[in-house]
C-alpha cells in the first residue's frame, strides 16, 4: 500500500469528490425521472443515471483499493434540499427546456467542484486524476446534449 503522503491523501480527496459528484447525480436523476415526459430528455437523464452509478462503482473500488471507505456521498441533508430545490423548481414549470436547462446547471457545479480538485492533486495520482478528468469529460458531453434540449 503506498504512504499516506499529500499526495496519496489528495488522490483519496478526490476519489471521495467523484464519489459524493456521483451519487448526488444518482439522487438527482431519481428525483428527476418521474416528472419528464419528454423521451428525448428522458433517456438523456437516463443515461446520466447510468453513467453516474458506474463512475460511483469505480470510485468506490479505487477508494477500497487504498484501504479507505468510501462516504456515504449526499448527506440527508443534501438530499433533502436537492428534492426541495427539484420540487421547487418543476412546480411551475416542466417543461423540457427548463428540466434540461436544470440538469446543464447540475453538471456545470460538478465540474467546477471537480476541477477545484483536480488542481490540488499532484500529477502522480494517475488513477484518481483519470477518473476525474472522465467525470468531467461525460459532463461535458451531457451538457452538449442537454443543450439541443433547451
């Protein structure tokens, strides 16, 4: 196992960002899906979900890998407050164009918390670097598609 360097426990910091990133876009597809009526948007969410669930996966092995435990990702409070802010947000309007808008404006704070991470990490995290450079790079990639939804 390697030392418990800066290093290592940057790596480990980040793995725990894409981890808690990923389960909060779990929680958020979840709370999402019931109210979309538009397939388009749906299976966009969807395959968010998906991916989201997988990145989780991934992070998790890595973290076990270095002999840590993953957090639990969202605490109640976060998801409370993600619901309430969903509820709120799709009470008076559903449309298809204001949900994708949502959902750009999700990954959009994921990236920004990623990348704050990602530039404390040394260089010589590959794994937990790749990960979350692939975290961002699906982001990117779904707010492209969201953006044909707006």
């Amino acid at each position: 196992m390697e030392k418990k360097t800066d290093a290592y426990k940057a790596g480990c910091a980040v793995l725990e960002e894409v981890y808690k990133a990923t389960s909060m876009g779990v929680t958020a597809s979840e709370y999402l899906l019931p109210k979309v009526a538009d397939d388009a948007l749906r299976t966009q969410v969807e395959r968010q979900r998906d991916n989201y669930q997988g990145m989780a996966k991934k992070a998790q092995a890595l973290l076990k890998a270095r002999g840590q435990v993953p957090h639990t990702g969202a605490n109640p409070m976060q998801k409370a407050m993600l619901w309430g802010s969903i509820q709120m947000e799709t009470m008076a309007d559903r449309t298809t164009s204001h949900m994708a808008q949502m959902m750009i404006e999700g990954s959009t704070m994921g990236i920004v918390d990623m990348q704050k991470r990602l530039n404390d990490l040394p260089p010589s995290q590959g794994e937990p670097r790749r990960l979350a450079e692939a975290f961002i790079e699906g982001e990117q990639h779904s707010i492209e598609n969201l953006k044909k939804l707006l």
